[in-house]
C-alpha cells in the first residue's frame, strides 16, 4: 500500500489520458514540420504545413502548462487533506477517479499493513468479498449527491463505508470498524442495549449492553422477545438468564432490510414514564412529526440545540442549511422515498455556530408514524473543512495581491520617476507646479494601497527595528487623540516591566491606529476606548481559535471598546480582505486584513474577542526580542569594523558606470535618465541576457550592477551570480516591486548588494547608487 510509516504523501500518477492528447498533438506537429522537408511540393503547401505544424506545437505547449497547473493544485489539496486526516482515529484514504491511492493517514496504514496494492479496492480485499462492485456503487453515488455510505455485515463483523467527493474529482474514503469486540467502535461503546435485527428476525448484531442485560449472545428475536413483531415505542417483555424483563423498545430502520433496536430496561415504577427514560437517553434524539411538530426531545438535544422548552417547535426553527425545505425531507422519510443518509446542517443558535450531523428513521408510535432524529456533533468536520476551502481562497487572493502589487509598483515608478525629472524643470512660480504636486501625492497614495495589498499578502519589504511598544504609543497619542474626536476617550495603560520588541515602526503604527478607528466608528454615542501593554510569559503554549501561541515571552497590546460588538458569526470572517461590517462609503475591508498580515509578517499573533452590546478586544502578541543576539551583533559588528581596512573616500556623483537591467521600458528609461542626470555613465539592458552579452567585453569597466529582481528568462540574483565570475567585486542594487524577503533565501546571500522597493524616486535611486560607492 503507497505512503510509508511517516505518512508521506505520494507522488501523484504521470499518466493521464490527458496526457495521450497532448503526445498526440506533438507528435502530429512534428510530422507536419518534418515531412516538408522530404518532398518537394508547391510553396503555399509547404507554407501552410509549416504554419498548421507550428500552430499546433503552440497548442502543444499550452496544454502541457494547463496540465502542470493542474496536477500541482491537485498535489497541493491533497497535501492539505492529508493534515487534516492524519490524526483522525478512522482509517482514511484519499483516491483518484480510478480508486488509485493518493495518501492515506496512520490509521489506514495501522490497519491494513499486511494489504499491499496501490488501489482501495486491493487494500480492502481482506475486509470485503468484492470490494469493486461496493466501492463502484458508493463512488457513483457520491458523484451524484456529493457523500455516500453504507454499513456492511461482513463474517468478521460490521464495516461502515462512507465517501465524499473533493474538489477536483478525488475523493475521501472513511473505513469504520464496528465489528462485535470489548474494543470495538460505533455502538459497541454505547451505553444502551442496542441490538441489530435482519429482515429475517436474525440477531446480527448486540452490543456489550446488550451482552450483559440478556446474558448470553442470541441468534433469533423469537428466543429474546416473548411475543413479536417488537412494538416500537412500548413496553416489551424479553427473556433473560435472569428470567423475564420490561423492556422500552425503540426501532430506528436501516438500509438492506436491517433494523437497529434499543432496548431501556424499566421497572413497575417505570412503566408510567416512558418519556422519562427516554429523556435521559445519552444520545440527541428527538421525535418529530411527519409535518415538521417536535414532539419531544431528550436533556442532550435540548443542550445541544440551546433550548430551555418544547412548546410549539418546527424542526425548520431548530436547523438549517438542507438546501430545500424542510417538510419535504421529512414527508419523503416518513413515505420511505427518502435515501437513509445523514444530513449535516448548523443549528439555529445565536450564541455560537454549531454543524450537526443528522440520521432521520422512521419509527411506529402508539400506531402512528412518527420520525427519530439522531444528532451527531459535526462542528470539528465542518470547521476542518471550512478551513481548507477558506485555505484554498486566501491563497488564491494571496497571489492576486501579490501579483497585481508587483505590476503597480512599476507603473507607479514609471510615473513618480517622470513627475520628479519634471519637477526639476519647474520652480514653485510655475502655473504646472501645483498639478505636478497633486500627480506626485497621488501616486504616492497609490503606492500607499499597494503597500496595504502586500502587507495582506504578507510580501511587503518590512524594515524592523528594536522598539519599546511605550514609546510607539507615546509618539502616536496624539494623533490618535485626534482620530478618536471629542465623544470618545482614550485611555493608555503600561507594564512597568516591559520588554523590546523587533518589528517595524512605521507598520506597528498603521496596526494600532486601525485598531483604535474601528473602536471609535464603533461607539457612534461615545465611550473609552482602552489601549493597554503588558509583558507575558506564557509557560506552556496557548491554544486558541485552532492556532497555537508557542510558549516563552511575549509583548501584548489590547485594543478594546464599548461599542455594538460582532455577532458570532461574523467574528471569524474580520480579517478577510475587503470584509466589513461598515455601510458603503465607510470602509474598504482591508484595515484588518492589512494588520492580521503585518502582525503575522513580524512573527506575531492577533486574536479578537467580542460580546454584542458590550464591546470588542484585539489582542496581539509581539514575541520578546532577545537581548542577547543583539549583544552578539554589536560585538560581531565591533570586530568587523576592527579588521576593515581604511575605506577610501567615497566619489562623488557621476564617477562611474552603471549597467541598467530592467525589462519594464518606462521604469528603464526614468531610471537611466535619473542616474545620468547625475552624471553616471549608464549602460542599458531589457534583459539578463543582454547584461551578459555586454559584459563579454574584457575592456569594458562596469562599478554597479542595477538589476530588477524578476524578469522573464533569467532572473537577477541568478545573472548576477554568472556576472560575479569574472566581476567579483562590482557592487550591485537591486530593485523590485515585491517584497526582499520573498524571492526565497538563496536570493538573500548575494554579497555587496542591497534592496531597493519599487516605487522608488528619483533621489532614492541616485543616493542608493552613490551609496554602493562607498
């Protein structure tokens, strides 16, 4: 069976039938490019061969990349299933259209180690007889309604087989045991006698409850009940070792004829409370009418479903989410037109947000139809499950922000680099001054957006420094005085004993006054806004909203309010971008995603907690930056500066050459006019390539290497490395619209260089050059 011992997940398959398209396209563009060659044929013909053969191998080529994006999507849902069910006690698999095993957690391998075979059908030829026909019948099944399961009574006891289908046409298969053992799952633990009947009146089943009421194990309801059929709802009489016992009786139907009986032992003082001992059931049960009346539901559903009575409930008050109304599923249980498989749906709970799984049978009571509702607790599933989509989608977003940040940052460089060489020719008595002023502070709002989209995307250039959060908050009281008005009040409160944090200033700054307009543009009629600093240390790891704060010191700023609050189900969507519970007009939804990506970038944590009507906390955890590493880097910088040998005085601007490489023209074309400007000879290239090929000339002298960091063919750091060869010691700068540290860390070692983020000015460019001089 595929997957070792640690759970790797395996190679997914080469083959594809997909793939035969794409070999064949190939193939077909190779003879009509190749046959020409051959034969002397009239030159229109051979003309058009040669354009029907190219045109096919671009095909070709677009196949084979829509392909590549395809398995590697499919590659990485697998891997993030696979976390999700690795430590799930039920063996798991997650397979191909074609039952071919993709991954599998322990369980699976725990279970079926003696099984070799890369398909699920192989893996469960020692449970099933034949496996492919069930697996066939389940897996078409989900294809239609999207799940699918099936209990299954085999002669080494019972299997539970459920599927459901995954977004891209894998599916997640769960093999349950439930086989008749002390250690078994399902039933075997549950506290009531519970008893599995064929439709021929064998005995298939009996739980340890059961085992141990009757006192022996019994093959036949005619040698257990005294009189049949079994009257579900009432007091039946079975026969024991012990002699006769009153039993309360209650019949849930299955699939393939079967029926599950639960059997309550009663005395004479019982025999007038039925419902009493049905209350005290430890399983959700609830008893519904065919038109949707609850008729009565036991202590553990009225927990569950967070209600204090029973007057007047409908089963469509208590859930929701089944997709078409209510009655209907219920009427088409009752006639027995409904398939028996569970629904999950989220109870209509204002406190909290609960999924449940819910089994609906038919049952007979006093002579009349009437539907049992088991619950099942599905919050987890659905949660683990919300968080995968939810994973998929902030990726997504994630490298449309990035992606669309990297295109702005060069038109904006484009366009502030030509606005400040045209400001050089305009002095402030120029009637063009004032507009070329607003283009200016424009485009630098513009480059303030997209700071915000990189900074959600976690791909901005950070610039951090050693901070004391107090004197932060010192230096932004004021202006947060002002954004806060005269009805609101803001209170600030320090440890004493407070530790420095390493985070950049300027980012921490744009998080905190976020955080303090929200709690203001919460409290429209006024209140305290309360913004406190603490030092913790935390000696375990705190788990909370499913992420886990590693144990150790930490700096904690708390933002909180009194205003209207976030009703519970809103509260996991407020760090989603452009989310918000503003009217339109009032936000943009990217001031918490924007912070959530700062925080998360300087190696933090932010949790928000709310209470409607009372107000809102966001707290965040900076981690305590460690004194002693800095001691370290200025006595490591103390000899540096000991074994450097005397600098040379810097030149000044203009002596020397640049070599320019930038693919985007109007950024070229700003920055060479920029560098010369000041004197620089400046040599250019559109490509790595082309700065290589101007470099093969042994005479010509080159001092700084100005390079965009992504460019198509090679990029920067690579050319660079190729240039170094024969050049160690020109110095280089290099610039891009991403991040510094997003270009992996093998790009982050090249020596003698610096970044330089786009957008950048023309000042910010000539002094970085100047400063390589150095």
């Amino acid at each position: 069976m595929p997957g070792s011992q640690n759970s790797s997940v395996p190679a997914l398959r080469i083959f594809h039938p997909e793939h035969l398209r794409l070999g064949a396209t190939l193939a077909l563009s190779c003879v009509l490019l190749v046959v020409p060659m051959f034969f002397t044929w009239p030159d229109w013909i051979m003309r058009g061969l040669t354009a029907v053969g190219l045109t096919l191998l671009v095909v070709a080529l677009l196949m084979l990349i829509q392909a590549r994006l395809r398995m590697n999507a499919r590659a990485m849902a697998i891997e993030l299933l696979t976390g999700f069910i690795e430590k799930d006690a039920t063996p798991s698999f997650v397979t191909d259209d074609d039952g071919s095993i993709h991954a599998c957690n322990h369980a699976a391998q725990n279970r079926f180690k003696d099984n070799s075979g890369d398909t699920l059908a192989g893996a469960l030829r020692s449970v099933l007889a034949n496996p492919s026909a069930v697996l066939f019948r389940l897996q078409s099944r989900a294809r239609f309604e999207g799940a699918a399961r099936e209990d299954i009574v085999t002669r080494r006891g019972h299997v539970r087989l459920a599927v459901h289908q995954m977004q891209g046409g894998n599916f997640l298969w769960r093999v349950e045991d439930v086989a008749e053992r002390p250690s078994g799952r399902g039933s075997e633990v549950v506290p009531i006698p519970m008893i599995t009947v064929g439709r021929t009146g064998a005995v298939l089943f009996m739980n340890e409850a059961a085992r141990k009421l009757v006192g022996e194990r019994v093959k036949s309801t005619d040698r257990l009940f005294l009189s049949l059929p079994v009257c579900s709802g009432e007091i039946n009489t079975i026969t024991t070792k012990g002699g006769p016992v009153e039993v309360l009786v209650t019949e849930l139907n299955r699939t393939q004829g079967r029926s599950e009986l639960f059997l309550m032992e009663v005395n004479s003082a019982e025999l007038q409370s039925q419902q009493s001992s049905f209350e005290h059931m430890p399983v959700p049960f609830i008893k519904v009418a065919p038109n949707g009346d609850v008729l009565s539901l036991n202590k553990m559903a009225m927990s569950m479903l967070g209600v204090d009575g029973r007057e007047t409930l409908k089963m469509a008050q208590l859930m929701e989410g089944l997709g078409r109304p209510m009655t209907d599923w219920l009427h088409d249980t009752a006639a027995g037109l409904a398939s028996n498989k569970s629904e999950f749906l989220r109870l209509s709970r204002p406190d909290k947000e609960v999924f449940v799984q819910v089994t609906l049978t038919r049952a007979v009571e006093d002579g009349k139809t009437i539907l049992i509702a088991v619950l099942n607790d599905a919050t987890e599933l659905k949660t683990l499950e919300a968080q995968f989509v939810q994973s998929q989608k902030m990726q997504a977003i994630g490298q449309l922000a990035g992606g669309v940040a990297h295109d702005f940052n060069n038109l904006l460089t484009a366009i502030s680099g030509h606005c400040d060489l045209l400001l050089l020719r305009h002095d402030q008595g120029d009637q063009d001054y004032g507009d070329l002023i607003q283009i200016h502070e424009n485009a630098n709002r513009a480059a303030s957006l997209v700071s915000q989209l990189l900074a959600f995307s976690r791909k901005q250039t950070l610039l951090p420094e050693i901070l004391d959060v107090r004197d932060t908050l010192a230096d932004l009281t004021h202006l947060l005085n002002r954004l806060v008005g005269e009805k609101v009040t803001l209170t600030l409160s320090h440890d004493p004993v407070m530790r420095s944090i390493r985070a950049d200033k300027r980012q921490l700054e744009q998080v905190l006054m976020n955080l303090v307009v929200n709690a203001r543009d919460a409290m429209p009629n006024g209140g305290e806004i309360r913004v406190r600093t603490e030092a913790v240390t935390l000696d375990k790891p705190l788990t909370r909203n499913r992420v886990t704060v590693p144990g150790g010191n930490w700096v904690t700023v708390k933002v909180s309010d009194e205003g209207v609050g976030i009703s519970a189900d809103k509260l996991q969507k407020v760090f989603e971008p452009f989310y918000t519970t503003k009217r339109t007009g009032e936000g943009t939804g990217l001031g918490l995603s924007t912070a959530y990506g700062i925080v998360k970038q300087t190696g933090g944590y932010i949790f928000v907690d709310s209470v409607l009507d009372k107000g809102t906390q966001f707290t965040l955890f900076f981690p305590v930056y460690q004194e002693g590493l800095e001691i370290d880097a200025e006595a490591e910088a103390e000899k540096v500066a000991v074994e450097k040998p005397k600098a040379v005085a810097a030149p000044q601007h203009g002596e020397g050459v640049v070599l320019l490489v930038e693919d985007e023209a109007p950024v070229r074309a700003f920055a060479s006019r920029a560098l010369r400007m000041r004197g620089y000879t400046v040599l250019e290239a559109e490509s790595a390539e082309d700065a290589l090929r101007t470099l093969e000339d042994p005479s010509l002298e080159v001092d700084v290497f100005v390079t965009d960091v992504v460019m198509p063919g090679m990029d920067g750091p690579t050319w660079v490395r190729e240039a170094r060869k024969t050049r160690p010691d020109t110095r280089v700068v290099f610039v891009s619209g991403y991040a510094e540290g997003a270009f992996g860390e093998s790009d982050a070692v090249v020596p003698n260089s610096v970044f330089l983020p786009k957008p950048f000015s023309l000042n910010q460019l000539t002094e970085t050059v100047h400063a390589q001089f150095q």
